[in-house]
C-alpha cells in the first residue's frame, strides 16, 4: 500500500489508491481521513543534553538548555514512526493485523514525520503557568525556509514513537538516511569538527487512558489509548492545567554519540622552554592519523543486531578511515599559522591547540592498530623531527579529555670532524728513451 501525503487533497488520494487495492468505498473514505491532520499539533516537551555540543563543543546551559538555531544549515531529524496498533482501529487491509507486522516503509501512515528537519530554541520560565525553562523542538518545512507546526494524524490507527539525531542528512542518491521497514540508520563521513547527537522520546507501558465511547467516562466497557497519538493528548490533556499538558509531553534527552579530544601544548621545563624560544621552535600542524571516520548511527530499528542510538563502524579493518583535523572553538584552522609553544625563555604554560570530535574507543575497538588514536605532531622550522604519539586511553561517548603535551627541546646533533692532510709520496724515476 502507498504512503498517502498527509497534505493531498480527498482527490489527490482517491487516484493514489490503486485500483486493484481490493478496498472498498468505505475503506477508502478511512484512508482518506485517515491522513488528513488533525487538530493536535506534535509538541515535543523539555529538551535537555549534558553539555551539549552541535558543531562545535558548546556548554550547555543552566539546566542543560541548548540552541541548533540552524544558521549554519544544520538541522535536527526527527522520525515519528508507528509503535503499535491502537486498540479501537478499523479492520482494513491497509492497518497490519499485529503490532510486529507494522513496517515503517510499507505500512500506510507508520512514518508520519519522515526524517523532518527541526530547530531547537531556549524558551523562558513562565512564571503564570510554572512552566519551567526549556528548551523547544521546532518544526520546520521541507525546504527550511520557515518553522511549520506538524500535527498528528487525525486517524487513530496507531501509537507513535519519536527519534531525533543531528545532525540531519538528507540525500537521495545513495539514500541517506537508509530506511528499511524495521530499521533506519544514517550514514557520516567525520571531519573532527562537528558532534553527532542522539534521543528518542518512547511511551512507558503506563503512559495510556482509558474512555468509554459512550459517554467519555472511564468505565468496565472502556477502550484503552496508548501514547503518542492525537486522541491520546485530546483525553489525557482534557480539564488539564497548563503546566500539568507541559509535563505529559514526549521528552528528549539527548546523548553525546563521539568523544572530544581537546588538545594543549606546553614546554616540558624551564630548560626546554628556553631552547625552544632560542630555536624558535612552533607546531606546524597536530593531525589524528587513520581514524575511523565513516560511521553509521542507528535512528530506530526494530532488528535484531541494531539497538536505537547505537553509533557503528561503516566498515572495519583497513578502510573507512582518514586523517581528521583539530580545530578551534571557533571551527577555524588552528594551524593557518603555526602555534608558538613558549614565549619566553620560562614560558611553561599550556597552549590550546583545538579539539577533535572522534568515535569513543568502544567503537573502534577490535580493529588491530587502527584501535588506538595516532597523533601526528609536525614541528616548524626544517629539521626539527615530527613526532607520533599513541595515545593508549579509554576514551567514553559524550566525555571531554584535555590532552597536554609536553614538549622537549630536540637534542642538535653534533659530531667532531678531522681531516687526514696530504700525505707526500715519491716513486722512482721512469726512465725515457
């Protein structure tokens, strides 16, 4: 069956309907209504993220609020797919007969938001209603020229689920995100720059009413409604204060899925220090070498092997890998100069270099010498040795680790030089005649 636009027109629809369907008059009056909105708009509740980071690593702020203002063309992707089959939905051909049956492709309006780009904006107390600070997913249109409310659908057929990620791809050839009926993943190509963030907002078992459709009273003869649907927040919000709608909303919290390499570099000692300014000795340039950088993050699935939020390797073994860059808290390049390490003679304080965004040691484990991360330090001027270092640590999704390195003077090579002087030699006289 063909996914329907929730925007056609009844016509549009009608002629979307395949003639050999099988649906009946009635049946297809349902699909049609169906797939109309409703009079509920998708309102995702407080966002929150522990120190969050979107292009560039950015502290959260008080209570974990976060800004993806989308200036920079970056957007959420947001999913709304079907978790079950609400108990009261009409028996068509079109609804899948059990809950596991649901294919998030090819079962008619079980992906009403389909990878939907969104902003994220800071949203004051409201001191009339107690509404706490926080932080608001907001919609936008397909061509992300404006925001745009969405709203669920007005046919109850199903109850939904909500994932989120950043930042948002979106290609058609080769599709990006890959969607499957049980599985959608993005695919990312790293450059160290920017974070990969992840949520999902899931109903609980309790998060459902209860009505009876005779008169909207909980009863024996009651009809139970999961959540997320626009009947459950019509029934659950009915009579409901303002700040009591604000709690029943779905929540993201979102999670780090890379690790942040924040790099300094200072002078080893005193010593060293005053060597290296004699020298004029700078660091030309600071490269992870052969990092993974084709990664995989899982946005929902329902198959096995793949778990919501899981970040994997594109490919393993000796491809899917490159050199990624350190930048600089304002996504410059740290090394359009070289960096002096000391500026004086008794300068042995830290200087920051910049920062890397990689995949945590979890996900590259296993993968012989590619399993640690290579640092590549090239110094300035000629001569002066570049230098690998391996760093042998476990590094966590979502931590931040200074890495100081210690600088020594490089030792000049010297050796004593003599020169053997001439030696005079005679041979006999060579007789002429």
């Amino acid at each position: 069956m063909a996914l329907f636009s929730a925007c056609s027109t009844s016509d549009d629809l009608t002629a979307d309907i395949p003639p050999s369907s099988g649906l009946s008059e009635e049946e297809k009056a349902l699909i049609i209504e169906a797939g109309k909105d409703s009079d509920v708009p998708i309102t995702l509740g407080s966002v929150g993220s522990n120190r969050a980071i979107t292009r560039k690593p950015i502290d959260s702020g008080t209570g974990d609020l976060f800004e993806i203002t989308g200036e920079d063309g970056r957007y959420l992707g947001v999913f709304c797919l079907a978790r079950g089959k609400q108990v009261d939905a009409p028996n068509i051909s079109s609804i899948p007969a059990t809950d596991s049956d649901i294919k998030w492709v090819n079962s008619a309006y079980a992906r009403w938001l389909d990878n939907t780009p969104a902003k994220v904006v800071k949203k004051a107390a409201d001191p009339g209603t107690s509404i706490p600070a926080y932080s608001d997913v907001v919609f936008m249109n397909d061509g992300m020229t404006a925001e745009q409310i969405r709203y669920y659908p007005f046919g109850n057929w199903y109850y939904y689920n909500f994932y989120a990620y950043y930042p948002r791809v979106s290609a058609a050839s080769p599709k990006n995100p890959r969607q499957f009926d049980d599985l959608i993943v993005a695919d990312y190509t790293i450059t160290g720059k920017e974070d990969i963030i992840y949520s999902k907002a899931i109903a609980t078992a309790g998060e459902y009413v209860d009505y009876d459709p005779d008169n909207n009273n909980a009863t024996n003869n009651s009809i139970r409604v999961n959540a997320y649907s626009s009947k459950y927040f019509r029934l659950k919000n009915k009579d409901k204060s303002d700040l009591e709608k604000f709690n029943n909303l779905p929540e993201f919290t979102f999670s780090h899925k890379l690790t942040q390499l924040f790099f300094q570099i200072k002078a080893a000692s005193v010593d060293d220090a005053k060597n290296l300014n004699t020298r004029n000795i700078k660091l030309k340039r600071l490269t992870i070498k052969d990092c993974y950088n084709q990664l995989v993050l899982v946005v929902a699935s329902k198959r096995d092997g793949y778990t919501d939020g899981d970040l994997l390797l594109y490919t393993t073994g000796s491809s899917g890998r490159g050199d990624v860059n350190v930048w600089t808290n304002v996504d410059g390049d740290p090394f359009a100069s070289s960096l002096a390490i000391v500026t004086s003679n008794t300068d042995v304080s830290p200087k920051d270099i910049g920062y890397a965004m990689v995949p945590p040691s979890a996900v590259i484990s296993g993968n012989g010498e590619y399993s640690k991360y290579k640092i590549h330090l090239e110094m300035e001027p000629e001569g002066v040795p570049s230098t690998d270092i391996v760093l042998d640590n476990t590094f966590e999704a979502g931590k931040k680790y200074t890495i100081t390195i210690d600088v020594y003077a490089p030792e000049e090579i010297h050796a004593k030089a003599t020169l053997t002087g001439w030696s005079d030699q005679t041979i006999d006289p060579i007789p002429v005649y």
